[in-house]
C-alpha cells in the first residue's frame, strides 16, 4: 500500500508594490520561479522623473494593501533617487524594498555594479523598459524630436550608452545602437538578465522560510 502524498499548504499571498519600469520583469521573474502567489501592483514609470513622487505614493499603496488584508507586502523599488525617504516608509511600515541604489545596480547585481561605477560615470544607461519606451520617455518629454539641437545640452556630458539587456531581443538592441548613434555617444551591451531581482523576490515570496 502506498502513502498518499503529503499536500503541503498554500503559501500566504504577498504583495509586490513596484516601479512600473520593471512590471514587465517582476511578471517574468514569477513565472519563471513560478511564485503563483506573489501580486503585483505598480506605480507609475514615469516617477522615474520624479524621485521626490514616489515615497508618498508608495505610503498610500502601503495603507490601502493593509486595508486590503495583505500581510505581506514588498517594495520593488531601489532607493531610485529618494535620498533615504523611501527607507523611512518602509521603515515606518516594516516592510522591505530591493536592495541597492537603482534598478541600473540590482540589474547588474550590487557587486559588479560597485566595481564598474567609477568607470560608468559618465554612462547612460538604458534597459529594456528604456528600449521600448525611448521616444516616449526621452524624445519627446525632452523635445529631441522637434529639436535635435538640444542632444549636446541633455547628452553632452555622457561618453557612452551601456544597455543592460534584460533579454535576448534584437529589436531592442537595435533601439539602443540607434539611440547611441543619435546621441553621438559609444555603445556597450552587457546582458544583465533580471540580475539580483529574482533573488530578492525569491526571498520575499516566502518571508516566514
């Protein structure tokens, strides 16, 4: 006679509140670690620009999923320019973000991003949200597309374009090559993956292991 198996209990949902920039990777990082209980919620990408939006924002989301009943709840964002008020709401709340400064860091993973940042100085970095959503994010918010003569004022410091590729996608990358070439800068492609993401989500999937 054979044991019948064992159904171990589902586990608790958790709730994933993120950039909107990296919704599509969060997605993809559950499917393939097949985290079926982890939701995702996002704000909106364009606070990308707007650093000082986010804390608030993410105060407010935090409220209503707790009113909501979530007890586990997780922030996808780095520090993305907050200047510590981020940690302050997650302090406040006892919740935990991604660790590092910026998604251009845990993509890369914080140690190699610590060794290359004194090199990367003076890199724009891009990624495939930025691929995808160039015109929409740089061009035209920026005016590039009705005055190309602005490139030098917003680019002209820059040396390189590095595109941290999260996939294989030709498409994208011929977005980033165009984009170098229209700023007048190199090209660098590094294939990052989802970098330090999936281990940070892996983590908050199953925050009582």
């Amino acid at each position: 006679m054979t044991k019948a198996a064992v159904k171990l209990p589902e586990p608790e949902k958790v709730l994933v509140i993120a950039c909107g920039m990296i919704a599509r990777e969060v997605l993809a990082v559950r499917e393939q670690l097949r985290l079926e209980h982890l939701e995702l919620t996002c704000l909106p990408a364009e606070y990308h620009y707007y650093p000082d939006r986010i804390a608030p924002a993410l105060e407010a989301a935090i409220t209503r999923a707790k009113e909501q009943g979530y007890r586990h709840i997780f922030v996808g964002y780095a520090d993305c320019g907050t200047g510590g008020r981020l940690d302050a709401i997650c302090e406040k709340h006892d919740v935990s973000r991604i660790a590092g400064p910026h998604c251009f860091a845990f993509y890369q993973g914080l140690e190699v991003f610590a060794a290359n940042e004194d090199a990367d100085m003076t890199s724009f970095y891009m990624t495939d949200f930025l691929c995808r959503q160039f015109d929409a994010f740089f061009m035209k918010p920026l005016g590039l597309d009705r005055h190309p003569e602005l490139i030098k004022d917003f680019f002209g410091n820059y040396e390189k374009v590095v595109y941290l590729a999260q996939t294989e996608d030709p498409a994208l990358e011929e977005v980033a090559r165009n984009a170098a070439r229209l700023l007048g800068l190199a090209y660098e492609r590094r294939f990052t993956g989802y970098g330090d993401l999936g281990d940070a989500l892996q983590t908050a999937a199953f925050p009582s292991a």
